[in-house]
C-alpha cells in the first residue's frame, strides 16, 4: 500500500498553536493527503492548516463525532484514513506503524495505544483513572482488551467504517469505533504509540466529567445490541437484590420484632422488584441467544458473499478468456463458414 492510498484526518478546534506543526510532520513523513475538518475555529487554526498544506472543511454540525462521520462520508475517497488530534500529543512518525497492519492485511482498524509509551505529564490523574475505568468496563461488558479504546489515534479501512452505526457527536465516537468493530467482528490490532504532553498555550477541548460521564453512558448504551445480557441482565439483578433487601426487611419486622408490625406497601414494593428483576434477567438471556443466532447467520452469509463474488470473478474471466478465444480464429475459417452456410439452408 502506497501512502498516497492514506489520508490523515485532523479534527480541529482552536488548535491555531499546534495545528501548522502537525501538518507539516505527518507531510514530511511522506503523508501527502491531509484533511482537516475545522468546528467553527474562531482563531486562525484553517489559515495554518492550509499554509501547512492541509486541505481544510469546515465542519456542517458541533463535536468530534460528526466532523469524523462528515470527513468520511463525503470528503474523504483514499481506502484507508488516519485519525489523529491537530493538539500535537501523537507522532507523526508512529504513523508508518500504524497503517503497517492495514497495508500487510492483518487488521482492519489499528488502536495506538497511549499506555505504553506515555511522557510525564502527557494525562492528569483524574484522567488516567477515568482512562482505565472505561478500558476495564469495555473487557467486562464486551469481552476483548483493546488496551486503549478511548486512543484518538486510529487507522481503519473506509470499508470497515462504513459498516458501522456511529451515532455519537463527541469524543464518544472512539467508544463506539470500539464496539462497532466487536459486533462486527472486524479484525483489530493494536499498537504502541508515543504519547506526548500538549503544549503549555495548548488547551485542551476534553471536560474530564461531562464527557467521560458521556463515554461512560454510550459505553452501556452500546451494550444493548452487543451484550444484553449485561444491559438488561445488571439493572435486573440490582432490581432482584434490592426486591431481596426489601423484603427482607419487612420479613425481620414480621417475625422477629415484638409486636409484629406488618408493612404492606413495603411488600408489595418488594414483590416487584423480585419480579421485576428475573423478567429482565430471563430477558437478557433470551436477547443474548437471539444476538449470538443472528451473528452466526451474518458471518455465514457474508462468507456466501464472499462466494458468489469469487464465482463472478471467475465466470468474468472465462468469459474474456472465451471471447479472446473467438477473437483469435482464423478469418479464413469464418469466411468458409458463412460461404457453407447457404448451401446448407437450401438443403
């Protein structure tokens, strides 16, 4: 794969301080193609993209989510992208690692991973513990450990992303790459990337709260088509169990306080709960075999695409081969087939 077949995709957002300097390193790494899809940048951040020699778009919506969907979708015709952030905290020079995978066929979608090669200062606390919540949640919930499923640096196939449902318009969308290629089974691999701290006049557009409250919320929402034995099956046990608490407390008040003193309300409450409870359990696992039927049916039928497509190939080549065949004859022998003809028809 030449790197004219990539396109380097910067979402920006004020990033005037860093955006020129990132440009201009992925192009001296032989990166020619990059797009820069600006959110309403209100300091110079499009006139030193371009300087730089980056093709800037203007964003049509807010959030990081929507300018990758937009870039994608409409502006972006190379087979395979490289996202990254214009804030300067990813190498240019880990891009080559990154499309390695995509280029030698191993992989589809590429995660670098922050982790494993992090400068001091490069990510708060707050944000590191975040960072590994939402890692150990995504192994619990999903079942694979892509070490950094929140990394902004990402290569992937266009063919891959456009088998995914990517609703998100913030920085959820990393979330969402993440368990779209889970459900699809896309082939992931993941590798190790520098992560560097932002410049001291850089800011940063990430609020550590309200959008990992937001990761945290679609990382759970996802996990309705994906696991839902776990979406429905968590809210039915915490439902069973306090059900459980419930009546176990009007049971303590019932048999064991002196007078008895019965609580009605309480009991019927609790009833629910317990009732509630196993009807979303038993509806998460009824939910899980219908998921788990429904993949085993989609991987067999894009294996008889795959098929079908290889037969059509193969009788569109038997096909030039046959007309090269006829092309070839001698026009001796045609004419002395059209001269015989009539003879043959008058008998």
């Amino acid at each position: 794969m030449d790197r004219a077949d990539v396109c380097v995709l910067l979402p920006t957002m004020n990033e005037e301080r860093t955006v020129g300097d990132v440009v201009r390193d992925f192009r001296d790494h032989g990166f020619e193609r990059v797009l820069v899809v600006d959110g309403g940048s209100t300091d110079g951040t499009r006139e030193l993209a371009r300087e730089a020699g980056a093709r800037v778009v203007e964003q049509r919506g807010t959030g990081k989510g929507q300018a990758v969907r937009q870039a994608v979708a409409e502006e972006i015709d190379a087979p395979v992208v490289l996202m990254a952030d214009a804030d300067g905290t990813y190498r240019a020079a880990d891009a080559g690692r990154m499309v390695a995978p995509i280029a030698e066929g191993r992989a589809d979608h590429v995660i670098g991973d922050r982790f494993a090669d992090m400068e001091d200062g490069a990510m708060t606390r707050l944000n590191g513990v975040g960072n590994r919540l939402t890692n150990g949640a995504f192994r619990l919930i999903h079942g694979r450990d892509f070490a950094d499923i929140l990394s902004g640096y990402r290569a992937f196939t266009r063919e891959s992303f456009d088998r995914y449902s990517l609703s998100a318009d913030g920085f959820g969308i990393e979330t969402e790459l993440a368990v779209e290629a889970v459900k699809h089974g896309t082939h992931v691999e993941v590798v190790p990337v520098t992560y560097g701290a932002r410049p001291d006049e850089s800011e940063t557009n990430l609020h550590p709260v309200k959008d990992g409250a937001r990761i945290f919320l679609t990382l759970y929402r996802l996990a309705k088509t994906n696991n839902p034995l776990f979406y429905f099956g968590s809210v039915g046990v915490a439902s069973l169990f306090a059900g459980l608490a419930v009546a176990g407390y009007v049971a303590y008040e019932w048999f064991v306080v002196e007078p008895p003193v019965s609580h009605e309300a309480l009991a019927v409450v609790a009833a629910a709960g317990i009732i509630l409870g196993v009807q979303l359990v038993m509806f998460g696992v009824l939910s899980d075999i219908v998921v788990a039927v429904n993949r085993e049916q989609t991987r067999r039928l894009e294996e008889l695409a795959e098929q079908l497509s290889g037969a059509d190939e193969a009788v569109a080549r038997g096909d030039w081969e046959t007309e090269a065949k006829t092309a070839a004859v001698d026009p001796d022998d045609s004419e002395r087939e059209q001269a015989a003809q009539p003879r043959d028809d008058a008998q």
